[in-house]
C-alpha cells in the first residue's frame, strides 16, 4: 500500500489537534480497556490496519488476555466479555455500521442498563472519533509500523 500523503496531520494541523484533545478528554472518562477494546471493534468493521496493530498493541500492553483479543470478532459468542463490555460492544458496531441498521433501540437498551447517561454520551463519543480516526488512516493509506515498532501515543 502506498501512502496517498507523506504527513497529513501537518497539512491540517488545527483537525488533528482537536482529534487528540478528544482522545485525551475519552481518556480521562472511559476505563482504559474497555475504551481499546471498542476502538480495536471499530478498527477490525472499518478495515483499518494502522488502528488494528495500535490497539492491539494497546491491550496487549494493559496485559488483557491473548484470547479476548482473538474473540473479539466473535464476542457474542464468548464468555470471555462481560455484560458492561458486550453492551458497549454492541452499540459500537450499530454505530460503526449506523449506514446499515440506523441505531437499533434494542442496541440502545442493553447499553443504557450497562452505562449511565453520561457514559452514553462518552462512548458514543469515542466511538465516533474511532471512526474519524479510521477513516483519515484508510483514506491516506497509512500503513501500520513495523512489527515491535512504538507507536505515536495521540494518534487514532
């Protein structure tokens, strides 16, 4: 794959500062790898390579168990998730794939049973701006880092 940019974060500088302040503001409000394990969900609908490998390396790196990260193409199927966490799960996929099905209100219910108000709105936040995030690294045909490679700790 070839890059369609060299560096279109300095192209658009003020974009991608607001982007990181969000990533940071979620940060601050969503536990840490429940937050990962959506943005890797959204990653893997989305296609997205550079946001698969950071994510991945993210939850391997909180010390999440190898097979949650295997099953999570298949979550509804394992016992591995939790109630908190397939709820948020399932709302990231309606809204990732919110051109298909719209926001199904069955989706909505487990998620408002699992999370309060305030971290509706905060996930749904985050999973908007994993999308974002996917669609600029897609669209510019980033590439992943080699295998073992740090990644930027701001970027998607």
């Amino acid at each position: 794959m070839t890059p369609r940019l060299d560096n279109p974060s300095a192209l658009f500088p003020a974009g991608f500062e607001a982007m990181v302040a969000l990533e940071q503001a979620l940060a601050q409000a969503i536990d840490p790898e429940l937050l990962e394990l959506v943005k890797l969900r959204a990653s893997q609908i989305n296609g997205c390579a550079f946001c698969i490998y950071m994510h991945t390396t993210d939850l391997r790196k909180r010390g999440v168990d190898e097979m949650k990260l295997y099953l999570l193409n298949a979550w509804r199927d394992s016992y591995l998730f939790s109630k908190r966490e397939r709820a948020a799960l399932a709302w990231t996929e309606a809204l990732t794939r919110v051109a298909d099905d719209g926001a199904p209100d069955d989706e909505y219910i487990a998620l408002a049973e699992q999370f309060s108000e305030k971290e509706r709105v905060q996930l749904t936040f985050a999973i908007g701006a994993i999308n974002v995030w996917n669609r600029l690294q897609v669209g510019f045909h980033v590439a992943h880092p080699p295998r073992g490679a740090a990644m930027h700790a701001d970027a998607a």
